[in-house]
C-alpha cells in the first residue's frame, strides 16, 4: 500500500450497533487510523446495513454504490471500518473493482510501520503472516510487496498460492524460534528491573487519549506525541518525581483501539508485563471525547482479556484528560462526575491544569496499605538499606553494634518485595 494512496472509508453499522458510539466519531477514528499510515482519506460514508450478507457484509446495491463512489473520487482504496472474513474481503473487491483493506488489515499495516523493538516487529510480523494466510489473493500484502509483487485483481495462480503458503508457513515457525530467544533475554532484563528498588507507574489508555503528552509533562521528556493513532508503540520508562518517594519511574505504553485484532495481542505483550508488574495503573482518558466511556470500556476489556481484570492486578487511578476542551457546562458537569470518585483526577496535559494533583494522588496511592515495620539489618547491609530508603519512608535508624534498627513505612507490595529480596 502506497503512502499517499486515495482510499474511500467505508463504516458498515450492523443492525442493533451504535447505541455505544456516533457514526461520526466512529468514522473518524478509521480515518485517523488511515491517515496513521499516510492514507489520503478523499471520502467517507456509513451504511446502515439491514442484515449482514455472509458473502459481501453490504448489500447488492450498496457494493455498487460504494464502487461508484470510489470511481468518481479517484480512490484506488477501500478501507473498510469492519473486520471482514477473506470471502467478504474479495467479494467486495470484485464488486467495486477497488483494493479493499478491513479495519484488522489497517491496524495491522500501522503497528507494521511502528513496531521498534526487535520483539514487537517480531510479533507485528507473526501477526501479519497469520492473518494474510487466509487472503493470498491481493496484490498488496506485506509478503508479495517484499518481493516485488504481482499485479492486482486476478492475484496469483493455485501453485503460486500453496508456494506462497508453505513460505508462510516456514517463516511463521522461524519468527516463533526467534522470539522464543528474544523473550528469555528480555526475561532477563525484567528481573533486573524487578530488583531495582523504584515503584513503577504506567500510563495506559484509548490511542490518542494524551497518554504521552502526560508522560511528558511529568517527567519532562520529550517523547512523541501527536495527534495520530498509535503515535506510541513500545514502552518508553522514564524517572519521574512523586512525593514520599525519592523516585519512581513512568511507563508510557501502546494505546488501545476497539476490535483490536485477535493476532495482535500478542504483540502488546511487552507492554503488558509492563502494566502487569507495575505498582499503579493509571488509566488516561479523553473526557472531551464523545465516546469516551466506549473507550474506556474497550480498554478495560483489552486489559481484561489479557489477565488484567481489577482483581489480582496493580491498583488503578483514572486521569481524565483533555478538561480544556470542555465549555463550562460539560465542563462542571465532569468536575462534578470525577468528584464522586476517589479513584478520579481530572485535568489536562496540555495545560498542566491538575497535573500536580495526579502526581501527588499517585504518590498516595503508592504508599496506600502502608504499614511500619521495624527491622534489623546488619549495619554492612548497603545493598537492602538502600533499598529501603528509595522505595519505603524510613522513619527511624539507629547502629548498635554489628547490627542496624529501621523503622520503615512499606506499602503491602513492597514488604512483599522486600522479603523476596
Ligand atoms: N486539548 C488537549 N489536547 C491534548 C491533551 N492531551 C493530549 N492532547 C492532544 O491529543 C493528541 C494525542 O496525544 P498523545 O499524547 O500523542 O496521545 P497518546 O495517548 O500517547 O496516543 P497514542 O500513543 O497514539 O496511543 C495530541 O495532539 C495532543 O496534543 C489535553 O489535555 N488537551
Ligand atoms: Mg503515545
């Protein structure tokens, strides 16, 4: 697929859908997603579809109107804001005449362009590869562009095909080897990590929420942020000032998208043992969002289909933000909303409205279940004395001898952490 390719989106609504989302959002969110790989969006359209046609998802009638569409704006792309099985995927092509890309396909191509570290192309690939085995019919697809590609419509041969096949095959059992070496190294760097002595904080959220201008408020850096979906794929950490602690680190992780494809979620593995391990989730929201409860209900699911339901994961603040771009009203009636909430900051990373109280809610919430200890380490211990001053409030220390009295604040993950050490 060519950066700058005209392409029509296409939003089929299913009968009984749309009481969670607009059709307007949903049709902007697919063309942020176009765009997030350098599509020309040159049209978009919903269709209300009165039963859902196994064969082509629309109706006769609507194919042709979408191809008609699609001629008449010189677009040589559909992209259409749907999951399609690859029946539907050809039938739709033959019938307009027009490359047809589905809501998997484009996420899949943007984590493709983005993925950076060794283990989320890796991923992204294996990802790729399973979903194109059942669509070798195009012309565009990642593996025949690798090799030169062939001409569109028509696609290749049945011999060209099952050649095509066992190549995926094969590199989809390579890819597997290697990311079987991959995660035992990166297995090691965690436990590396897992000693270090600093409470780690991570940012999750819907794409776009401002999770990284977030990030990069509180810890001055200056990672990317934009306004483009998927902006952010691998996890960035970073040092981060939060009151009681002498430190404490940041994670600014992958944002989280509706109908996220099944093959991708691997790929959100590293980021996830990220969130997994960390001591305090805060949950980023766009408040200024029309759907933004949509969203957050698809990243809670995300985050519950992958072993993170509330029960047995790390505690969670939500930080609704984009406050700014609230008028008065909304804006007093989300004031009024948050305050009902213990577990609810509301402010903006743009502004810095509210920020300050994240950081010191975060702060509490890291020493919350908190309980004194007194212990008694030897006085040449440095190692778990350092320890205990970067990650607990130390509150008393006295030397008798060959041995040294604490009375230390830990809260209940690091007492636990502290006696694993
Ligand atoms: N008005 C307003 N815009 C914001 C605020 N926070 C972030 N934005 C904008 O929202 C867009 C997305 O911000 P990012 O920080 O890149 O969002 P993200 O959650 O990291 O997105 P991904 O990495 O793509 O998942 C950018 O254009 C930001 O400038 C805010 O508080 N107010
Ligand atoms: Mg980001």
């Amino acid at each position: 697929m060519a950066r700058g390719e005209r392409a029509l989106v296409v939003l089929p609504e299913r009968p009984g859908e749309g009481v969670m989302r607009s059709t307007r959002a949903r049709l902007d969110e697919a063309s942020g997603l176009a765009q997030a790989i350098g599509i020309d969006v040159v049209g978009r359209k919903a269709y209300r579809l009165r039963a859902v046609r196994p064969a082509s998802l629309f109706g006769k009638g609507q194919v042709e109107e979408i191809g008609a569409l699609a001629r008449d704006a010189e677009a040589g792309l559909l992209v259409i804001d749907s999951m399609l099985t690859p029946v539907q995927q050809k039938t739709l092509e033959e019938g307009t005449k027009t490359k047809v890309i589905d809501r998997t396909g484009l996420i899949l191509e943007i984590f493709g362009e983005r993925a950076a570290t060794a283990e989320g192309r890796l991923q992204v690939e294996l990802a790729h590869l399973d979903y194109q085995a059942g669509r070798l019919v195009r012309s565009w697809t990642h593996l025949e562009r690798q090799r030169g590609g062939f001409g569109f419509l028509g696609g290749p041969g049945e011999t060209q095909i099952e050649a095509d096949r066992r190549l995926i095959r094969d590199r989809m059992a390579k890819i597997r080897r290697e990311l079987e070496q991959v995660k035992r190294t990166r297995g090691l760097h965690r436990d590396r990590r897992r000693r270090a002595p600093w409470p780690v904080v991570a940012l999750v959220g819907y794409t776009n929420a401002g999770k990284s201008t977030l990030f990069n408020r509180m810890t001055n850096a200056n990672v990317v942020a934009e306004d483009l979906l998927f902006a952010t794929l691998d996890p960035t950490m970073r040092e981060v000032r939060v009151p009681g602690f002498d430190k404490a680190i940041l994670s600014d992780t992958v944002g989280f998208v509706s109908d996220l494809p099944t093959q991708l979620v691997a790929a959100f593995r590293a980021t996830l043992e990220e969130v997994a391990s960390a001591d305090l989730i805060v949950h980023v929201r766009d408040i200024a969002h029309p759907d933004s409860e949509a969203q957050a209900a698809d990243v809670a699911s995300v985050l519950g289909s992958l072993g993170l339901d509330e029960e047995g994961s790390p505690p969670r603040l939500e930080a609704w933000n984009k406050l700014d771009l609230l008028a008065s009203e909304a804006r007093q009636a989300v004031l009024n909303e948050a305050s009902r909430s213990e577990d609810v900051v509301t402010l903006s990373a743009l502004n810095g409205e509210g920020v300050e109280t994240l950081r010191s809610e975060i702060g509490r919430r890291l020493q919350e279940g908190a309980a004194i200890h007194r212990l008694k380490l030897s006085a040449g211990d440095g190692p778990r004395l350092a320890w205990l001053h970067a990650r607990g409030d130390v509150l008393d220390q006295r030397v008798e001898g060959e041995a040294m009295h604490l009375a230390v604040k830990l809260s209940r993950e690091n007492w636990a952490r502290f006696q694993a050490l």
